[in-house]
C-alpha cells in the first residue's frame, strides 16, 4: 500500500485515484486487426480491408464510462467493475469514432504499436501476383 500525494488514507496498488471532476484515472487499449494486398509492382494504391472488430482492454467500469452501449460485453459479462478484461469489443469499426470517444473522456494517447506479416502470397496459394499481409495494432490511451 502506499500514501496518496496529499497524504490521505492507504491505498493498494488496484484502487486507483478520483481524478480531477471525479473521474477515475486508467489505461484503456484499443486493438484491431486489418489486412491488405500489395500487387508486384508495389503500387501505392494497396488495396485495405475495413476493421472487422475492434477489441477494448482495461477496467470494465472505465470502458463503460467511455463506451456506454456500443460496448459489446457478451464475451465477459459479469466482469465486476474494477477488474480488467481484454474480451470487449466495440458495436462500431470506426477507429476514428472509438478515438472521438476516449478524448471526449478526457484520455489521450500515451503509445501505440503495430506489427504485420505477409499471409498469402502465390506460393502459398494466394493471387498470382499479388502478396495479402496481415496487420495486428494497439493503441494505448491513458487518463491521470
């Protein structure tokens, strides 16, 4: 346990802070994963495929508070508010409204992270002459 800065009572390392208006401080991680394709030329038209899902990560109350009812909590439903999840995902696959979102929360972007890898190519039993890569990204948002 440890003090608060104004000395107030103990806390254990999981409670966490009111922050300023009485929000909770935290980390929210926004992930998805995506595709394209790439013909043998490397032409700077790829072709990209929408965001299938987009998955939320953190404490379940402070996803709600951000998400409401475009949460989507069927995969972990009677997760109790101040345990962390990794199963929800959003109603919507928009990274920009899911972004919207947390800002007008007040959270901003603290990291993200992105990794990617061909999938198919001819060899492999994919277009001729094309390459289909896979991508994998996080985006880290936090709030004090």
């Amino acid at each position: 346990a440890s003090r608060s800065p104004s000395s107030g009572p103990l806390l254990t390392p999981s409670q966490s802070l009111d922050g300023a208006g009485g929000r909770r401080s935290g980390y929210i991680t926004i992930g998805y994963r995506g595709s394209y394709t790439i013909g043998r030329e490397a032409q700077a038209d790829a072709k990209f495929r929408r965001v299938a899902r987009i998955t939320v990560c953190g404490k379940t109350a402070l996803a709600k508070e951000v998400f409401g009812e475009t949460l989507n909590e069927s995969r972990d439903p009677d997760r109790p508010p101040e345990r962390y999840t990794a199963r929800y995902y959003l109603k919507f696959n928009f990274l920009e409204q899911a972004f919207d979102r947390l800002s007008e929360a007040g959270f901003r972007m603290a990291a993200c992270s992105s990794t990617g890898t061909c999938a198919f190519g001819p060899e492999q039993g994919g277009p001729a002459d094309d390459k289909i890569w896979t991508s994998y990204t996080e985006y880290v948002f936090c709030r004090d």
